[in-house]
C-alpha cells in the first residue's frame, strides 16, 4: 500500500468497492443470526405474500429469520415477484 494511501482506496474494502458482491448475497442457512426470531418487518411481508399465494400456512409468526428469508423468497417467485 502506497504512503498515505488506503485498503480501501486499493479495492481491498468490500464495504467500499461497488464491484465487490461477494458480501451481498448470502445464504440464509449461512447466516450468524439466522436462528433469531424474524424482525417484524419480515414477519409482515410473509403475511401479505401468504395472503396473496392463498397459502396462510406459510405464515408462521415462530419462524427464524432464514427460514422466514426463504419461504419469502419462494412465495415471491411464485407470485413473479422476483
């Protein structure tokens, strides 16, 4: 690294450099708090998309959040909203 210069002006900080996704997309079962409660923001989401599917046994308000994350994911696929 150059004398004042910085990682993130190198490109070594994937918080900083727009091209670097490799910290976006992560796989719920990957994640550290998965297994925490979802937030209510989810929780309210799945609601309507389980609404919308006609699929109320999607919702389930003890779900984690990755298990939450998923069955968002698949209700929004099957709603083509993905």
């Amino acid at each position: 690294m150059a004398k004042g210069g910085t990682a993130a002006s190198e490109g070594g900080n994937p918080k900083t450099d727009p091209k670097d996704v490799s910290n976006q997309i992560k796989d719920p079962d990957e994640w550290t708090t998965g297994g925490e409660p979802m937030t209510g923001a989810q929780a309210s989401y799945l609601k309507t998309l389980s609404e919308e599917a006609k699929e109320p046994e999607a919702f389930d308000e003890s779900l984690g959040k990755a298990e939450a994350s998923k069955r968002i994911d698949d209700l929004r696929h099957k709603a083509g909203k993905a």
